[in-house]
C-alpha cells in the first residue's frame, strides 16, 4: 500500500518556488523555447504579483531564473519580452493609447 502522504505530495498544487525549479530544471537540459519560456514567466509574474506570495526569496529566485536566461539564452529571452510587451499593448484600454483614432 502506497504512503499517503506521498500521494497527498504528488497531487498537492505546485507553488511558485516549484515553478521556478521546473523552469531551472528546463533550462539546464536546454528545453526551453520562446513558448515555454513565456507561458511559464507569466504565470510565476502572475502568482508573485499576488498577495499571498509574501516569501521575498521566491522574488529572488524569479530574478536569478531571468538572469539565467538571459545569460544562457539570450535571444530566447528578447523574444520572450517582445512577445509580453507585445501582449500588454494589444490589451491596452482605448483611452490609453496615443490619442490616434483609427
């Protein structure tokens, strides 16, 4: 019979510092792409921009993952933040934009 409390371990929800060791994870074993790279950053910005992440190593660790990125991969990482801005300025409100009407 297998341990409960393992079981209860394989299936809890992963936290942000188990993101950011999946990330690492990837990296190392040079897995990672533009895709890869943006789906995850976004949603460890998403989870450290929340108020119940309070650990301020795991804000740490997020800069050292970026840093690594740029360091080992850098063209991934300029296509992953033209790929954000690009995001956030098609989701700009109207009244935001530069006053053009199109």
């Amino acid at each position: 019979m297998a341990d409960l409390s393992l079981l209860k371990e394989f299936f809890r929800t992963p936290s942000v510092n188990d993101k950011l060791n999946l990330f690492q994870v990837l990296l190392a074993a040079q897995e990672i792409n533009v895709d890869i790279a943006l789906a995850m950053l976004k949603v460890i910005h998403k989870e450290l921009s929340l108020e119940r992440v309070s650990d301020c190593s795991a804000y740490k660790r997020y800069a050292e993952v970026v840093e690594a990125l740029r360091y080992h991969q850098s063209d991934v990482l300029r296509e992953v933040v033209n790929a954000w801005n690009a995001d956030r300025i098609a989701k700009d409100p109207e009244w935001l934009s530069d006053g053009v009407v199109k």
